[in-house]
C-alpha cells in the first residue's frame, strides 16, 4: 500500500494493500476501498462509504460526506461505488437518507467530469458521463450510456433512462425516455441519439424502428395514452429497443419530457 505521509487514515479504515492514497487526503473510519483505486491527493472519503476496484479519484473530491438533506438527522446510510470509474476534480457524492433505501449507489465505468455532482439516495448506472458541472440533485436514477452535458441540472426524484443525452445546460424537471436527446430550460426532447446507436452498432432496422416509435410518442399530436397505445399495436413493438422505449414512458412517475 502506497499512503503518502501528510494523509489522514483512520486505522479502521479498511483499504486494500494494492490502493495508492497521494498528499493531505483524509479517510474515515467506516471507509472500505478494494484493490486497484488511485486517491490523487487532497480528497476526504467519509462515512460508510464502500469504493470498488481500479477507481481513480482526483484531487479535491469529497465522498460519502454528509448529505444536503435537512432532514438527516446522523443515521448510518451509504455510499456503495463500483469498479473503474473517474472522479474528477472538486466532485461530490453524498451519501444516502433513510427517508430512501438509505444509500446512495454508483456502478461501473462511469466518468464523472470536474465540478459534478451526485445527491443523496440516487442511483448511477454504468458507462455513464456527466460533463463538467452536471448535478444530479436527490433520488435520481440514471440507467447506463447516458451523456449529461456540461452545467446540465437534474431535478429530484426524476429519472434519466438508459442511452438518452442531455445537451449542456438542460435544466432537467421531468423524466426522459429511454434513447431520447433533450436540451434547454426546461428541457424539451430533440429527438434521439442514434448516432450514439450507430457508434454501438445497433442495426438500421432498429434505428428505423426507433425513429417510428419517435414520430408516434412526439409528432403526432396525439395524448401520450393514445400515442402508447398506438405504438404497442404496431409491428414494430416486436422489436426488444421499441418495447424497451415505450416501457421506460409506462413506467414514469413524473411524467416524460416532451
């Protein structure tokens, strides 16, 4: 284990002996980190928080701090971050509340550009990349292969569906469909990102599919439950993407961004 001499570990920390920790970091007590992560220099890791494999945290991070909620009262809630992310500079991830399931949980492979931000209770998928200043404010769910853009804010309890994008400075107050682009304040869908699609070599049928699927939910001036029922007694509801999209509509809370 390579730990500068100016950091701070509390002995109860548990961090594996393969984890390199740089100059004027402090660690808690309740902090468990697994092999492979790099801890840049001048970050605190608080709380019971657990950090995977093969991370790189940058300096200036705080993690697991407690979080922005009034009503936390000290409860001991998480922060559970997988394998392989980036955590850049002056990031914050807070730990959870127990007015939630009392954690806050990251999984692998995401980047989380300089100045982001995570709240307390939500949960990030994998592959994701939230770009300088990106905030997540509590309870919000990101799925996998998302892109937020730079100063892009996410509102409470809203979730951002697998595969959509966010243009920088998309002020976010709904839910986005699964594959959707949106921009702007407050956000407005903008079609969606299949050149992302193309990148991942999802088929031309499907991107024709899609795009369908599209034009039915947003173009045709129908209410969203007729333009639903509308797309799931069309052929290509067969296709798994299609279905995949019209789920994440049927399953929103907070109604989708339109």
């Amino acid at each position: 284990m390579a730990i500068h001499p100016t950091s701070l570990i509390d002995p109860k920390a548990e961090i594996d002996s393969s984890v390199e920790i740089g100059p004027f970091c402090v660690i808690g007590p309740d902090v468990k980190i697994d092999a492979g992560t790099v801890v840049k220099s001048h970050v605190v890791i608080n709380g019971h928080t657990r950090i995977g494999c093969n991370n790189e945290i940058y300096q200036f991070t705080s993690i697991g701090e407690v979080n922005q909620d009034k009503k936390y009262k000290g409860e001991p809630t998480q922060l559970i971050i997988g394998d392989n992310n980036v955590i850049r500079e002056n990031a914050t991830i807070h730990r959870g509340t127990i007015q939630d399931n009392s954690i806050t949980s990251i999984g692998n492979n995401n980047l989380f550009m300089a100045s982001t931000h995570i709240g307390h209770d939500c949960i990030v998928g994998d592959n994701n990349i939230m770009a300088n200043f990106a905030a997540l404010a509590g309870h919000v769910i990101v799925g996998d292969n998302v892109i937020l853009g730079g100063y892009t804010g996410v509102h409470q309890f809203c979730q951002v569906n697998s595969f959509s994008m966010c243009g920088m400075g998309s002020m976010v107050v709904k839910d986005i469909p699964r594959y959707v682009m949106v921009s702007g304040d407050p956000a407005k869908a903008h079609g969606m990102n299949f050149e992302g699609m193309r990148r991942r070599g999802v088929s031309k049928e499907i991107i024709r599919a899609l795009r369908t699927a599209y034009k039915t939910i947003y173009m045709k001036g129908l209410t969203l439950d007729l333009a639903l029922e509308e797309l799931e007694k069309d052929d290509i509801y067969r296709i798994q993407e299609v279905a995949d999209f019209a789920l994440s509509i049927r399953q929103s809370k907070r109604g989708i961004v339109r």
